[in-house]
C-alpha cells in the first residue's frame, strides 16, 4: 500500500471521528486533522510523481 493511502485512511478515520464528536470545537478539531491528512495524501502523490505540479501564471 502506498504512504499516500495509509495518509487517506487517517483522513477517512478522522471525518468518521468528526461525525461522532460531542461538541462543535471536536468536529471543527477533527475536521482540521482530516484536512491535513489529505494535503498530506496529495503531496506525497506529487512527491512520488503520480500528479503533476501545479502550473503557476507568472505575471
């Protein structure tokens, strides 16, 4: 299994974490983690050359 999936499985797992939370500072907590877990997933994509960089317009 590649790095960037083990990263969208913790991702999976804090969403389903955020979907049970308490109270609202826990979902906003959890919603946080899962955000950076798939900024996580994507990078390593791009590190492991699976998606291409992202063109910047330069003015």
């Amino acid at each position: 299994m590649k790095q960037s999936d083990h990263f969208r499985e913790n991702a999976e797992n804090c969403q389903r974490l955020a979907e049970r939370a308490d109270d609202h500072p826990s979902y906003l907590r959890y919603k946080r983690m899962e955000d950076a877990w798939l900024s996580l997933a994507n990078e390593q994509d791009w590190l492991d050359g699976e998606t291409p960089p992202i063109a910047v317009a330069v003015a």
